[in-house]
C-alpha cells in the first residue's frame, strides 16, 4: 500500500460532511534527534596493525581500549609483545611509556618488570620513576611495593609527602584526581598491619582544619587497640580543627563516631550525644536531633515534633532544600 488515503466521512445518504478535504501531508519532514555513535572496538584487521608495530602510544590505546571493552585475549597479546617489544637498556621515556601501557593492559607486575630494568638518575627522574613504581605496585594491590616506592619517594622526610600528589583516576570531564602520598602511605601502611606506623604518619601532617580533622579522625580510626581514652583525644582535637575550619558536617560526624567508639567500649558516651544534640539544633539536622531524643521518655514531645518535621519536606530539617538566605548566617559557635 503506496500510503493512507484519508476519505471525507459521509453523512447518511453519501454526501460529504461540510466540504471536508483530506489533511495535508507536512511538507518537510519533522526534524529527528542525531543518532549518538556507540563507541565500538577496533577491529580484528586495525588491532592486528597494532600488534605487529612497535609504537608504544599506539599501544597504550589499544590496551585502553581493549579494557574498556573487557576483551582478555587481546589484552593478553599486547602485554606478551610489551614485555618484548623494547628489551633493555631503553631511555626514560620509553620506560615510561612501557610502564605507561602494560598497566593499561592490567599487567601491573610486569610494568615493575620493565620498571626494575632502568636506574633512574637523581632528582626528577628518580621522583618520576618511583612515582611511575608507586603506580604499578597500587594497580596489583602490592601494598609493600607501593609503601617502599613512596618511602624512597621521601627520602628520609615523611612528612614531605603531604605536598606531593600521587594520580588516582581520570575524572570524567578529563581532570585528573589526586591524593597527597602522605594519605595514600598511610592506607598501604594500615592494610599491611601496621597500625602505629600509619597514625604516627598521619599525624605527622602539618596542614590545618578540615585535612588535619580527617586525619585525626584516621588516626582513630586505625588505632583499634588504643585505650578509648588516647583515641577520645585524638577525637577532640580532630573537633578543635573541624570547628576552625567551620567544617559543621564533620564535626557531627566526628561526633558520632566518639559517641560509638565509646559505647564500645562500654563507656559514657552521654557527653558527646549531648554535644552532638546541641549542635545538631544549630545546624538544623533534624535527623540527627530525632534519632538522639527519640527513646528518651522525657523528650517525646519533641521527637514528636521532629518527626513530623522529618514526614514534611518543607519544613525545615525536612528534604526539600531550604532556599539560600539574601544575607548569610553566622557560622554556628564550635560544639
């Protein structure tokens, strides 16, 4: 069937309704959203090229690629002709490079191997290579690698870590995301065990207020053997510094925690609830506020209060956000 033919209605006796006309077809074809591309893999001819050049970038994107779309055997082949493809001695870059790609191909113990093939210089090369270490070792969850390149890495200077950035991951808009070696030694440290060594490092930083709260807050949190009296300090002053640093949402979570540490440890917890409550009513968290009065006989009423508050989205503490105010609040006082 050519197309649809539109037929006036007739009335009864065969006449046409009015003088009604077929509707006219649109002249121009109504305007359709561009198709996105998928994003396919290579295929098998391109991929093949690949594999018998000898052009490690091209590589490195392939071993991406190849990632990305989960396909193991291809992966398989190019770490086979990395580990061949640039035998020793090789310049920096190249190692790099090497490195680069075998750890885009999951293959972070043998881009130690090439690692291991080259000794770095002194000063930036030695930091680039041990950086380039400390990344390989952290991609095959080799926590001693990793904690002996970022020991090297500070050359008898712990402290020095915290000033120095170590990728993490690619962020979506192309940024890249990093964490200070300081903090990414001090989690290598404790999952290998050694719990003192790891706060002894976090407490080694110097930056104050929300970094220094954080890493308190580590240090307590590591530290599981610690009387509950050291780690309560630990937890006040890490509050000192959320509190200089008007960081409200830490403080309470700093808070909790004390309260929890303390009360498995089996001991009164009711002086951090109390700080919690106070500055839960300062910092409008509801929440909060009910799930500390709610079992308490003596303050029904108000956790009454609160939960309908909660049920309400536009009341305030509720989940509907609260419009920002023309002229700012003060900060609320420290708990």
């Amino acid at each position: 069937m050519a197309g649809l033919l539109l037929v006036p209605a007739l009335l009864p006796g065969g006449s046409a309704l009015g003088s009604a006309q077929p509707f006219p077809l649109p002249v121009e074809p109504l305007p359709l959203e561009p198709l996105q591309a998928v994003p396919m893999a290579m295929t098998d001819e391109a991929f093949a090229a690949v594999l018998a050049g000898d052009e490690l970038p091209a590589f490195e994107q392939a071993c991406q690629e190849s990632a990305r779309f989960d396909l193991p055997e291809r992966l398989r082949q190019m770490r086979e002709r990395l580990l061949e493809l640039r035998p020793a001695p090789q310049p920096f870059d190249v190692v790099i490079t090497n490195a680069n790609a075998l750890i885009s191909c999951r293959a972070p113990e043998a881009a130690l191997t090439v690692l291991d093939r080259y000794g770095p210089a002194a000063g930036t090369e030695r930091q680039q290579w041990l950086i380039q270490q400390w990344r390989a070792a952290n991609a095959g969850l080799n926590h001693r690698r990793a904690a002996e390149a970022l020991r090297r890495l500070a050359a008898g200077d712990l402290a020095s870590l915290e000033f120095t950035p170590l990728p993490m991951r690619r962020q979506e808009d192309g940024s890249l995301e990093t964490r200070p070696a300081l903090d990414v030694l001090a989690d290598h440290l404790a999952v290998q065990g050694h719990q003192q060594e790891a706060a002894a490092l976090l407490l080694a930083g110097r930056l104050p207020g929300r970094v220094a709260a954080q890493r308190l807050q580590r240090a307590a949190l590591v530290l599981e053997t610690m009387p509950i009296a050291e780690r309560n300090r630990l937890l006040d002053m890490a509050l000192d510094q959320a509190a200089a640093a008007a960081a409200w949402g830490l403080a309470a979570e700093l808070l909790d925690l004390q309260a929890s540490l303390q009360q498995a440890a089996g001991t009164d917890s009711s002086a951090s609830e109390a700080r919690r409550l106070r500055l839960s009513q300062r910092i409008d968290d509801a929440y909060a506020e009910w799930l500390l009065r709610r079992n308490d006989p003596a303050e029904r009423v108000r956790a009454e209060q609160l939960e309908r508050a909660l049920r309400s989205p536009r009341s305030g503490g509720g989940h509907t956000p609260t419009p920002s105010p023309a002229v700012p609040l003060p900060s609320p006082p420290a708990p």
